[in-house]
C-alpha cells in the first residue's frame, strides 16, 4: 500500500513532468535545431552523436528528481518525525518504498526522453536513430533514479537535522545544477577522468551514452579522440555512491528532528 501511494504520488507530480519532460524536452528540440555547427559528422557518429545529448537531456531530468524529494522531505519532515515515533512507520519501510518508486520515476522520464530523442535526432538528420541497447538504458536509469532519490533525500535531512531550515534554499536548484554543469561540461570538453570516475552525475551520464550509442565513454563525449573510459569504473562509482548515500539517509531518518518550515522565512 505504501509503495501504490509513494509511486502515484511521484508519477502524478506535475512540476516533476513539466521540469523533468516539457523542460527537458525542449532543450533536446532546441538542441537539434542549433545543430552541429557546420560540423560533418560521419554517418557511423550518428547514433553516438545522439546519445551524447541523450545522456545530457536524462541526466538532467533525473536530477528534478532528487529536487523533488528534497522538497517533499523538507515540507514533510515533522510528520514523518512523528510517524516513525508514533505509528507502525519505519524509517526502514519509508525508504525502501521510496527507492523503489524514485527507481521507477527513473524509468518514466528516462525512458520518455529516450523515445523522444530517436524521434528528434532521427528527424534532425533524416535518417532512423534508434538508441543501440535500450534495455541498458533502462538499467542505468533505475540506478540513476536511486541515486538521485538517495542524493535529494541526504541533503534535505542534512538541512533538516543539522544545517537548519533556513539553509534550504540550495535544494531548489542545487542538485539540478550540479547536473547541468558536470553533465553539459563533459559533453563539450575533455575533463580530467578522475573527476569522471569520482562523480556519479557524469557516471550516470556516460553510461546513458554508451547504453544509446554502443561505443564506450570518452572525457569529451563529442570527441572519440578524447581519453576513453572503462564502463565497470563508471557503474562501481555509481553503485558505490548510491548504496553509500542510502546508509546516510537510514542513519539521518532515525535522527529526524522535526522543524517547521517556517523557520526557513527571513526574519
């Protein structure tokens, strides 16, 4: 029963849908439309092509994701407190529950932008772009939604139990940004492997783009001449992180303070 609600309450959020597939897929049509910039790409590149902006477009939408939770763990926080302390509710119960719904929001929007970007990129160049390996696609995205969900909820309880209330303006934007830049940052310019190999927005990224474009991850991935990487780093970083935050999020929900969010108002 749990999971029905938290699992509706996620696929019905309409500022999750607008944020996550009407933004995100408008910055994919706008990317299309821009082009290459007089670039000649082979016609073999097309489908990694693509997959870059794939791989850009879904991790950004992901990260609405993790905005969300926090959110919702912001506004949320003092009747989960009294929830876990009073009634037949566990922190262990509410996060598994949310895990899984997070990973099949995952899925949702990953999956949507997925088709919308073999429609767009297949307009874009007049020729069929289908992504190489969808069910991979899929994988990473029920990853990447764990993540994002495992991220979001640690930095609320963070603010929550620690920071204060009044500290809450940073999860508006902050995880979403972090996304954007790491993500457009990568697909642009060549950036150092190890910052790749240590940061799971760009592991959930790279991924995406092999998933899509069948070729292995680059430090720039419009540039197979760029330094490659290993997809086993880049999936243990993203796991490793994940089940990390996970432990985090456990421990810091049997912490809960509660506070009210009015104390976020400036004085």
């Amino acid at each position: 029963m749990l999971l029905k609600y938290f699992a509706k309450a996620l696929l019905s959020n309409k500022r999750l849908w607008v944020l996550g597939i009407v933004q995100m897929g408008g910055w994919l049509c706008f990317i299309a439309a821009v082009g290459t910039g007089g670039t000649v790409i082979p016609a073999n590149l097309l489908v990694p092509y693509a997959g870059v902006w794939y791989g850009y477009i879904a991790l950004a939408s992901l990260s609405t994701l993790a905005v969300t939770i926090a959110g919702s763990i912001l506004y949320s926080n003092a009747s989960l407190a009294y929830g876990f302390r009073y009634t037949k509710l566990s922190p262990a119960s509410y996060l598994s529950n949310m895990v899984v719904s997070a990973a099949v929001m995952g899925v949702a929007l990953s999956a949507t932008l997925l088709v919308a970007s073999y429609a767009v990129f297949s307009e874009r160049f007049g020729t069929s772009l289908p992504p190489v390996d969808p069910a991979g696609a899929v994988l990473i995205a029920v990853l990447g939604g764990t993540f994002m969900l495992a991220f979001g909820m640690a930095l609320a309880l963070v603010v929550v139990n620690y920071a204060g209330m009044q500290s809450q303006g940073f999860l508006n934007f902050g995880p979403s940004m972090l996304a954007i830049v790491l993500g457009l940052s990568q697909a642009l310019v060549a950036l150092p492997t190890a910052l790749i190999y240590a940061s799971p927005f760009n592991a959930i990224e790279s991924l995406l783009f092999e998933a899509y474009g069948n070729i292995a991850p680059h430090a720039n991935l419009t540039d197979i001449t760029s330094t490659s990487l290993q997809w086993e780093y880049l999936l243990v970083t993203l796991v490793a992180w994940t089940v990390a935050l996970i432990a985090l999020d456990s421990m810091l929900l049997r912490r809960l303070k509660p506070r009210s969010i009015e104390e976020a108002r400036p004085m």
